[in-house]
C-alpha cells in the first residue's frame, strides 16, 4: 500500500508541492532527497511518483507554478494609464507580491542551475515575458520624454533585482510596513529612471 492511511490525493498533491518549496529552501534542491520529501509528507517514498515522476520535476513544477502565478496576477489586475503612475504600481505590486512568497523566491533565483536545459528555457522564457512588462514601461516612459533611461534593458534587470532583494531581509514586525516599504522604493526606482 503506498499511501498512508488517512491520506487523500486532493490533499497529498499540494501537501508534496508544500513540504518540497519548504526542504529546497532550507536545504537546497541537491541535498534534499524524494524519501526526506515523502517522510515529511506523512507517505511512503513511491507513493511521490503518483504524483511527480522525478525531483526535477517537482522543482520546475514549483518555479513554473511560480512565475505562472506571477504573470497572472499581474496581467489580471486594472493598471493605471499614467506612464508614472503605471511604473509605481509595478513597484507595489512586485514588492507585495514577492514579500508573501519568500521561499519560492529563493528557489526562484538559487536553484535556477539545478533545472534541466529544457526546463530552464522554459523559466527563463516567462522570466523574460515578466521583465518584458517592465521593460515596456520604461521604453514608453522614455519614448515619451518622462523617463531618462540610456537602456532600458539594463534598467528593467537592476529595477527588478533591487526590488525582489527586499524578500532577504524584510521583516513584517519590523520598523516599515509594506505599505512604507513600497513607498520607499518607489523613491528609489523613480530618481533611478529620473521620473
């Protein structure tokens, strides 16, 4: 019997996904092992491959489900019309959005050389989509006179880096909420791009 008794698949799936995200994070993708996911899970070690055929691909299945969520989130969401006003919601948003996934960050940036060459070219693709949004932004903003970026490709990866670092330190009881943070940032970004 592979599964263990008061276990449901409904449930076990997502458990996997969970326990995963959380040893990769603490461990790293190469020293956690399918039987430590499985013993943490509360199932026997074949039991996993009910539900993922490999530990690569439960690590593409958590960065896909990442940037997946991401984009989503992003492009399902009114923006303003003010090239301003529409680079400052992308700080809030990315920063908001990030602060609530820490772990998924990490394994987002950390575990990027442990993908397969196929899988990579996939995460990196919907990277590229994600940085495109930004990117957009800059170049209108530029194009427009509002903006003063000598490139904006440049600009769009520093603007992005700067502001995914914050998942490394913030703190929720510390001195800044994220509504301060946010603004904070914004600060940042907006002398940046000399807006």
């Amino acid at each position: 019997m592979a599964r263990t008794q008061g276990s449901h698949s409904e449930i076990t799936g997502p458990r996997i996904r969970a326990v995963a995200l959380e040893l990769f994070a603490t461990h790293g993708f190469a020293a956690v092992s399918m039987r430590q996911i499985a013993r943490e899970v509360g199932v026997q070690a074949g039991a996993l491959y009910n539900y993922t055929p490999d530990k690569q691909d439960l690590l593409f299945t958590l960065m896909k489900g990442h940037m997946d969520d991401l984009l989503d989130a992003y492009d399902n969401r009114a923006r303003p019309d003010d090239i301003v006003a529409r680079l400052k919601d992308f700080v809030a948003f990315h920063i908001a959005f990030h602060l609530e996934r820490p772990q998924a960050v990490f394994i987002s940036y950390m575990e990027l050389r442990n993908l397969t060459p196929e899988n990579f070219a996939v995460i990196e693709e919907l990277r590229r989509g994600y940085e495109h949004r930004l990117e957009t932004i800059l170049s209108e903003g530029r194009a427009s006179g509002v903006f003063d970026v000598p490139d904006t490709k440049i600009a769009t990866l520093a603007v992005i880096a700067m502001l995914t670092g914050v998942t490394t330190w913030y703190r929720p009881k510390g001195r800044l909420s994220v509504a301060e943070l946010q603004e904070v940032y914004w600060q940042m970004v907006r002398k940046s791009v000399s807006a």
